[in-house]
C-alpha cells in the first residue's frame, strides 16, 4: 500500500463522492470483490434502491429512526410514505427470494454490491449513502454449516485482495446468547443480546444498571454475563471460558460446537496479518440473526467502525413466504474501507482518464484526418481520443500530461511518432508496428 | 437478436428487478457500454443519488412535481426536505463539475452509468427508477461543435454494440427555434420551444389553439410553427424546409449551419439499419438546452418512449458557479431499451450463475476433499463451487443443470473425470491436464 494521502471530497455531509482518479480506484475494488465472488460461484444482483415501507420496518434494533422515507416534492402534507430507501441489503435480498423463488436455484449463492442509505449524522466512517458489497448464501429448510466458515474465508480473501492491511475478525454465535439467557433464566434472549452489543459503549457500571434495571438480574447474573463478554480467542479459549462460566451445558453446548468447529476450521486459512477470534462480545445490532455473528475492525485503526460485518439468519425470508429458507451472509463496508484508507494515504488513485493515445492535432483542416487516425487506432481494441481543436503542440502535451495519457500520436512531416509520455521520447510508428506493440503490452 | 420471451418481473410497481440470468445480461450490457465510452477516452464518475432540492429544482419543465425527496421515516410531520432523489444525471454532473473545478482537466470526458429516480405513473418504458447510460463532455468557455458529432457517433457505436435493432435519431437545434421565435416576434423562445415540444401529443388544431392563446400569435404565424415541426430530413431537406418558411436568415443561419454540418458529418458512419434525420419538431423538454438536441427511438415501436436522448446546454454549470463551462451530452436509457427487448423476446439472458465447475461431494466424510480440491482449481482462476454436504451424484449433477454449470468434476475408484453437461460425455482429468484444457480455451 503507498501512502498518498488524499483530501477527501463531499459533495454534502455523508454523501461521498469522488475525483474521476479515485473513482478509477473504487471500480477497480468492485471489479476485484466480484472477480473473487464469482470464483466461489456466487452470482449478481442488484435489488431496487426502494422497498415498501412495511418490508423495511422492524428488522432490526435503532434503524427505524435512520430509514429515509420518499415522498413526492408536490406531494400534499402529511401523506404517509409508501417507499422508503433501503438500509442494508439483506432485507431486500430475503424479499427478493421470497419474490423470485420458484425461478431460483438452491442453495441460492448471490452477490450484491449497491448503494445503501441510513439517515444518520455523518461522522468518519459513517455515511448516509454507502455502498455496500454482501455475499448471502440462502438454502431451503437447511443451510450447511459449511457455508458458514465459506463466508468468513471469502471475506479473508476479498480484503486480502483489495490489500486493506491488518484485519481482526471476532466470531461469536447467537446461540451461546440464547443459552446465556435461559441459563439465566431469561425467557428472551433478543434484549440480553441488544443490551450487550452495547459492551464496547457503555462502562462496567451503565451495563450492569442496564441489566439490573431492564431484564431485573441481580448481582450474580450481572457478572456472569460481564464475565461472558470478555470470552475471546481460539477454539480451546472459547470452550475453557465458558466451561468457567459453569452455565446450563445442553442450552449453550450447540452453539459453542458450532463455533469452535468454525474457528478451527479457519484458522488453517487465516493469513499472517489477520486475526480471526471467537469474541462473545460480538452480537451485532440486527435482531435477525440465529446463529454465528462476524465482524472485522482495521488492527490499525481499532476506534473506527466494523469494516465487514454478518450472520446467519433462520426466518428473515419466511417473514414474506411461509416457507423456511436460512440464510447466512457476510457484507463488506466497501465506503467505510475505501474512504478510510484514502483518507489515511494508504491506497493510490488510478489515472484520470482512460485515454491510451492522443492524437495531436495541428494542422489547421487536418482535423478528420486526425479524427480518422484516431478512428483506425480505436479499431486495434485501444482508448484514443483527439482535442477536437487544432491547438500548439505543447498545449496538447500538457492535455496528455495532466490526465495521465501514457502516449501521444503526432506526426512531422508526413511521418509519424509516438511520443512516450513517461521518459519524452519518442520513435517512429506505423499503424501496424503500433498493433503489434500493442498485441504484445 | 434471439427470440426468447421473457417475463417481466417487477418487485414494485415501476421498479424493475432482474433474476440472475438476466442480471448477468444486463451486467453484460453495461461493460460494453462502459468500453464503448472509454474508448472514446471518457472516465467514469458516480454522483451521489441524492442533491439538495435547491440543485435539483428548476432545471426541466414537468418534473419538479415527479421529485422523490427523503424524508426520515421519524421525522416530525411537516418538516421541509433538503435533500431529494437525482431525475437525470445532467443537472448532478453540473454540480460536480463546480465543486471539482479545480481538480478536472478540461475539456472534461466523464461517461455516468446509475440509477435515476422519477415518481412517474409506472407504464411500458416509463419507471420510477431506471439505469441511465450517460456520456457528457464540458469545456472552459467553448465546447468544440466536434463534439456534437462525438456524441452522435458514441451513441449509435453503443447502441450498435448493444444489437438492438433498427433505431431513428432525430436531431435539431434550438437555435433554429430560437431563430423562429425571434422571426415571429416572441421574445422567449423557451415557450414556444415548450409547446412545439407537445406536437406529437396534440392534435393540429390543439396546437394552433394553445400557440394563439398562449402566445397570441396569428394565424399565419401559427400555420409557420406547423410547418417548421414539418421540416425534416437530410441536410439539403432541413436548408430547403426552412428556406420556404421565409425566416429571418440572421436568426436561424446559426443553428442551421450548425444542424446541417452535423447531418454531413454523421451521415459516413451511419450504420444501415439506422435512420439519422434533422427533425425541427424535436425540442426536448429540458429548458436549459441551448444547441444541438437529440432524441432516439425504436424504428420497430415507434409508439415507444424516445431510448436516448441529449443535447448541448450553455448555462447549466454557471447556474452553480461564476464560470462559463458549456457542456454537450447524451443519455442511453439502458432500463428503458433493455426491459422492452426482453419483453419482445429480442435478447437472450445469461447464466444463472458464473460457476464453471462443479466438484462433486459424494463421499462421506470426503468434504474437506472436495472443498481442498475447489481450491486448487479456483487457483487456476476458475469459478468452481462444491456443495457443501455429501448429496448423490444424480442430485448434485441436477443442480449443475439448473444452474447452467458447464463442467462437474468427480471421483470414481480415485480416478478423476470431467464431466461435460452440455453433451454428458466425461473424460479423465488431472490439475494439469485441466489448467492446460482451461488456458487453452
């Protein structure tokens, strides 16, 4: 990664935008992430910007507030909107299946990569138009658990391909949550999990009134479960930790075999600068998820916000057909990771043009015969374009130099030379020393 | 073109959505169009979805009241927007080209390809979110009339790419409307422009009538306005047509020496199936065009809406800083063409998914094979898959043809064979032998 610090542009608060250069860079990233997503057979789509309201609500904790609504500019006062902007792209992939399913094949393996929208108040790493690259494996009745450690090995190599530096995943499973609660005699486990995501926010003491004054735990409870979130590591640290914890062993033994199997199985794949632990901490906000939960922070960067995130799911589909269809995905914050490393001087833009040739043109009325050159040379399969205007040589050549044009096309006296933009020189060329030259780059 | 009749799916009315095979064509399209436009050397840049309301109002006659504006779901009632969704891509590159002034190289080459959001009545062609295909180039001061052509040419090579089919481009200039209101003795073309722009939606006599009272021009005059939306055709018909209407020469020898260049110019690269006509009943509904207008339609459904669109505007930048950057564009309406020659049957969808082999699972206990043999061929940088748990053979060779994979690789007696699916024939196989098969083909 080179460091090449760059100012970051925003064309309003929370909505980036970028330089055709950086621009450049993020498709090279999107053509990256679908290149490894289609190695491992996951196929594209994309889903409207839109849903109706009622799929959006409540699927998930604290995002409600966030959904941007539309409504008409002319539309009368106090319509109740009917569309609103998607959040993630997990709700409408699940409607999607729901829509879709008799023409889809199972298990269904798809890719998504598009823009989201979350109504928040920007602040770094956080955006309100983001966009968003999900992998989601969705099956009928069951979905292997293979597919669970298939997403943590593709998201291994999705980052290590877009060279983002050291990585941490944390692991953990909803299931050793639910065997928490009812060890705790809790008959829900979804408000336990919700007041523990919050671990990382809130002190020792703002967590245990909030476990004591909410779900009414007492002393014992509270630390057990305290204790609980600073489980962590490899396999044998996940079941020695909750061996500790002495609770109910039939109520959280699934959910710790699933996630000790997990964690074993990745770690034969794990690169050198990634880190990839079991972390009971980690629940993730989204109510949805039934089974393993994942999220990966930059090592480097461990106060800036999840950069990939995700989890299995039992019954997000079957909340719009009345068939089981689980699911479980990972997503890659592509804005949140970009922004972050361009801001950070960590990644190079690419070039500010596509051009390879540019055709000078000088000679007053020579001007189609410029533009039928540049035409013969477009024919090889090369970008070329010709300044429509006769203009001097050295303005054509500062044209060529401020947008990275690697050669001009000029000619003298009849002949014609290819001038190489990076050392000057130039030599002697012909349409077909130019394809041959060309053929072998 | 294949016939292959498609059923159109949509998840909400007027917001299409597209089954994998049928995203893999879409996608197909996209990258042609995207190598069309680069190599012609225009870069891509994307624009945030949303603007404010005060950049996106005014700029186009009809659609203030089709804006969708965001709204937070749980905002108080009342509150006025800020923000609203993009209606075309034009008015955002504008804003762009002002707040990256500094950082562009002019003339600038941008192409656009994203989604745009109207809150139209859904109806054949007409959507509430669609995908446009944009190229656009702006200059400091002037933008060469080379480009006129430039983007004529562009479109027809990308819509030639595209194969779809017999099209008509219709060209004029507003000048020569400009010209016309002038002769007439109307000091605002632009309404004029506004009304001659209904001529195909208004009978003969509407016309006069609207013309008379809004505009409270004579009967002559009106009958002049009639028979200028008459003049089309080649660049002799377009300088006979309007010698006959007796106008003022200085008013319209401008646009009418820019038009008919244009004719000449286009005529040599004009593909066989396609018509390119003057047409001075073309305006665009777009007030800020000042030059140049173009609009494209089917020869094959003439009733359809127009599938590609532009022109040159003047003013459209100013309106966002104190420079004058003129710009000329023109639009492709991917969703609008692609939704229609899917629905006559015209093109033919993709794969349901990118998967090239399949490694069969059949042994238990073997799944680590398998899946340690998947990534020995994924190396080879090809899309390979296993599923995940041991099925028999005759159900995972099931799912290869459902989802189109071409090749399943199995294992009988340690022996290793391809299978071919589009014939049934195996043959045995090894890594090497299949690395030397693959880069061969």
């Amino acid at each position: 990664m080179a460091n090449n610090a760059q100012k970051l542009d925003f064309a309003m608060s929370g909505f980036p935008e970028f330089t055709p250069e950086v621009r450049a860079l993020e498709q090279a990233w999107l053509a990256k992430l679908a290149r490894v997503f289609e190695s491992y057979g996951y196929a594209n789509i994309e889903t409207p910007s839109v849903e109706t309201v009622a799929t959006l609500a409540s699927k998930g904790e604290d995002v409600d507030k966030e959904i941007y609504a539309l409504t008409r500019l002319a539309a009368e006062a106090g319509s109740t909107p009917k569309f609103a902007l998607h959040y993630d792209l997990t709700v409408p992939t699940a409607r999607y299946v729901a829509k879709h399913y008799s023409n889809l094949t199972f298990p269904f393996k798809r890719y998504q990569m598009q823009r989201a929208w979350r109504g928040e108040r920007p602040q770094e790493g956080r955006f309100r138009e983001f966009t968003q690259c999900d992998i989601d494996v969705i099956d009928s009745e069951t979905v292997s658990h293979a597919f669970d450690a298939e997403m943590l090995e593709m998201a291994v190599v999705a980052l290590t391909a877009l060279d983002v530096g050291p990585v941490k995943f944390q692991v953990s499973n909803r299931r050793i949550m639910d065997g928490l609660a009812s060890s705790l005699g809790l008959a829900d486990a979804t408000r336990l999990a919700r007041i523990l995501d919050k671990v990382d926010k809130l002190s020792g003491e703002q967590l245990a009134e909030r476990l004591s004054t909410e779900l009414a735990l007492d002393t014992r409870a509270i630390d057990t479960c305290i204790a609980f979130c600073k489980v962590y590591g490899n396999a044998d640290a996940i079941s020695n930790g909750l061996d500790a914890l002495k609770l109910d062993a039939d109520a959280i033994g699934e959910g710790r075999d699933q996630l000790c199997t997990l964690l074993d199985r990745v770690e034969a794949t794990r690169p050198e600068n990634y880190i990839i632990d079991g972390d009971l901490s980690i629940s993730r906000g989204f109510d949805y998820y039934t089974g393993v939960v994942y999220e990966a922070r930059f090592i480097d960067f461990p106060d800036y916000p999840s950069i990939c995130a995700g989890g299995r799911y039992e019954n997000l589909v079957s909340s719009f057909m009345r068939r089981k269809l689980p699911g479980v995905g990972i997503s890659i914050g592509l804005t949140r990771i970009f922004t972050k490393l361009l801001k950070e001087g960590l990644v190079t833009p690419g070039r500010k043009s596509p051009t390879q040739v540019l055709v000078a043109n000088e000679e007053e009325g020579a001007g189609d015969t410029a533009h039928a050159l540049a035409a013969q040379i477009r024919a090889l399969g090369v970008n070329v374009e010709v300044l429509p205007d006769v203009a001097r040589l050295d303005k054509q050549l500062k044209y060529a130099n401020d947008k990275g044009i690697p050669f001009v096309w000029l000619t003298r006296d009849g002949t014609a030379f290819l001038k190489d933009m990076s050392n000057g020189t130039q030599s002697e060329i012909d349409l077909d020393s130019f394809a041959k030259r060309f053929a072998e780059s």
